[in-house]
C-alpha cells in the first residue's frame, strides 16, 4: 500500500462440499487485500458436463462470503466469464472462445436454447459420432449475473478479455 501497488487475490468459489476459501479468511485477509476475485466460473467440467456459471450457483458464492461472515462486498469482485464450453456427452469436451464459437454456429445453424435454472443459453449438436452440448455467454446471460452482482454491490472481474465477443462490454 505505501508503494501505491494494489493487491487482488483471485479465490476459489465454493463447490459441492468444498469450501477452500471461507467467509472467515475473507475477513481475516481484508486489511491485507486490496479486492478479492471469486471464481464463480468452471463450476462445470468434462467430467460433469453443464452450464459454466449457473446463476443460483454464483449467489449462493457471494452470500456466503458476505453474509455468513458478515463481510462488506467492496473488496469482492465476482468473475464472470467469456468464454463457453464445448462438451462431449456423456463426457469429454472443453473451453471455446468466440472464434471456435462463430464457426460452430456457422456449420451446425443451431436454434439457442434457454436454461431457466442456470440462466444461460446452450444449444447441442452431433459431430465426429458424438452428441455435444455448448454453453457461450449471451447478452441475456452477462445481464442475469451484472444484476446479481450489482444486488450484492460487488464488482466484477471478466476471465478473460479477448476470449468473448467485443459487444459483450457493451453491458458493462
């Protein structure tokens, strides 16, 4: 601090039982921590294939960081992600950034699906003998976790600039 640098440590968020990075050492670290970033992102993988960032998910992150330990949501930035996913089923698959995304969309011309419970868009396809389901952000997706952050009064921390498409910033 007395250099003018600041300090952000990126945190994991919480999953299924997990809990690395507790309310309590969010506290405890605050004095030292300029902004913590949670990683409410990947909470799906090629093992357990689903949406990259399910809405009831991120919140559930953020209350317990700020309400179970009583903490203030300044230092919090809640990632978000720009990135998709493109699995296999049952299993298998990986990240897709919005280059990989354009030409999916090109060659398969698929109709984009809502996840009401998730809140974000997804749409499947067959290819190379495999039945696959993507996850991209969306404008109505970015806009469900930018309102959900703002309720909490965080801020925002984007994982990663140049993986999504341009007119995503325009929401921010």
């Amino acid at each position: 601090k007395k250099e003018g640098m600041e300090l952000i440590l990126v945190i994991p968020a919480y999953h299924q039982g997990h809990d690395l990075f507790t309310a309590n050492e969010y506290k405890e670290l605050s004095p030292y921590v300029h902004r913590f970033s949670l990683m409410t992102y990947d909470h799906s993988n090629a093992q357990k294939p689903g949406p990259n960032a399910p809405i009831k998910w991120v919140e559930q992150c953020v209350k317990m960081l700020l309400e179970e330990g009583g903490n203030k949501p300044e230092k919090l930035l809640v990632g978000m992600n720009l990135y998709g996913n493109d699995f296999t089923l049952p299993k298998g698959g990986g990240a897709i950034i919005y280059r990989d995304y354009l030409k999916l969309l090109e060659a398969q011309k698929p109709k984009l699906k809502w996840d009401k419970e998730a809140k974000e868009h997804y749409f499947t396809y067959k290819g190379a003998g495999f039945n696959h389901k993507v996850y991209y952000p969306t404008l109505e997706s970015i806009q469900a976790r930018i309102d959900l952050i703002a309720k909490y009064k965080c801020g925002i921390s984007l994982w990663e600039i140049g993986q999504g498409f341009d007119y995503f910033y325009d929401l921010l």
